[in-house]
C-alpha cells in the first residue's frame, strides 16, 4: 500500500475536523435562521440531524478522497464513529436520549456517509477539456 493511501492519526484527525466544523457551521446556519424567522424551536432535533447528516456526508467524501478506495465501508467507519460520538454526547446531557430518533438519526447518518464515501471515491481528479 503506497504512502499517500494509508489511514493514518493525521487523515483522522482532519477527517474529524471537518465533521465538526461542518457540522457547527450547519447547527449556526440553522440557528440563525429559526431566530431571524422567528420560528419554535420544536424542529430543532430535525435541524440537529440534518446537520449532522451534512457533516457526515463531508467527512467521508473528505475520506474517500484521500484513500481513494473502499466507499462504503469509509462511509460506515464514518458514520458510525460520528453517530456514537453524538449519542455518548446526548447521554452525557440526557441520561434517556436512547429511543427511536435514535435509530432514525442512525440510519440517516449512516445513509449520508454511505454516500459521501462512495462519491468521494468515485470522484475523477483528472480535469476534463471539452
């Protein structure tokens, strides 16, 4: 396996920058525009989701990029890793956050980062001229 393809601390670590910083720009956004259109705050956990779900889907096409193969297990590794990171999070705050958003917000993070790998995988770098 050649050097530039090999998982190592440093593609980790920016792959959990991205999903962090993503993510955080997502939950702004969001945030931003429930105050300035004065909505509730009942889709919030909507809202939360998706923006995870953003995150996500950057960090594996971040992923599949560099390593440049296997796409559907880098989009697993992905999110999975980002959905226990939440839930550990959610359970810290809230000690009965385990219930069915949960399995919801599973499916949903997995179902991003499956697509994030796999496009990330796939995507040609060579430029093509018309």
């Amino acid at each position: 396996m050649s050097d530039d393809k090999k998982l190592d601390l440093k593609l980790i670590i920016k792959i959990f920058l991205v999903f962090l910083l993503i993510s955080i720009a997502m939950v702004f956004i969001f945030a931003a525009v429930i105050y300035f259109l004065e909505g509730g705050y009942e889709y919030s956990p909507l809202f939360a989701t998706i923006s995870v779900a953003v995150g996500c889907f950057a960090a594996a096409f971040v992923a599949g990029l560099k390593l440049k193969r296997k796409g559907i297990l880098i989009g697993f590794a992905v999110g999975f890793s980002a959905f226990m990171l939440i839930t550990l999070a959610a359970l810290l705050v809230n000690s009965s956050a385990i219930g069915m958003h949960t399995l919801l917000r599973l499916f949903i993070m997995l179902l991003c980062a499956f697509i994030g790998g796999v496009l990330g995988v796939n995507r040609n770098t060579e430029p093509k001229y018309i």
